[in-house]
C-alpha cells in the first residue's frame, strides 16, 4: 500500500472520529462492551441514531460486533482507540489553558 493510500484511510477514520457522538460512544466503551439499547440509554439518542453510528465505526474498524440472541453487542476493536483519543483530549485541555492564559495576559 503506498503512503497517499494510508493517508487516505487515516483521513477517513479521523472524520469518522470528528463527531460529539461517537467520542462519547467510544468512552462509553472504554471499559466494556455495551448492547446497542443501553448505548442508546447511556448516550442518550435514539437506538436507530446510536445503530448508525455504531455500524460506521464498525465499518472503519474501530469498533467490533458479537450477537447474543436478539441482542447485538459492541466493543472497542483495539483499546489503542481510547488512549488515542484520550491523547486528543490532553492536547485540546492544554490549548484552552494555552489560550485562557493568553487571554489572561492581554487583560492587564
């Protein structure tokens, strides 16, 4: 595969991951797997909404599916997901506090 195919896929997932609603699916998983109804519940939309979300990141091979009976259950594909995006976080708290500070600064 050449280096413009990986940046390629890279872009991809990183869209996939540039949504409010599947960060806070992703940490709901953090620790375990989750049937799709109580995603819904803990997340707080609709089991059609988190169905599609779930199925997207799915298909980007972020999370992986097992079905028990009728229940259909989720988890991580790989817990370098979570510290990735927990990574993310540190950086975006240390930019606010960047900016607060400069903000700080320029009032006096």
């Amino acid at each position: 595969m050449k280096n413009k195919e990986i940046y390629v896929i890279h872009a991809d997932i990183c869209r996939c991951l540039a949504n409010p609603r599947r960060l806070e699916i992703i940490n709901t998983l953090r620790d375990r797997e989750m049937p799709v109804t109580e995603l819904a519940l803990s997340v707080g939309i609709s089991k059609a909404n988190v169905s599609q979300h779930l199925a997207m990141m799915r298909d980007k091979g972020i999370l992986v599916s097992r079905r028990e009976g009728v229940s259909v259950y989720y988890s991580l594909a790989n817990p370098k997901v979570i510290q990735a995006c927990d990574i993310m976080r540190e950086v975006l708290f240390e930019f606010l506090s960047e900016r607060r500070s400069l903000v700080k600064k320029a009032r006096f």
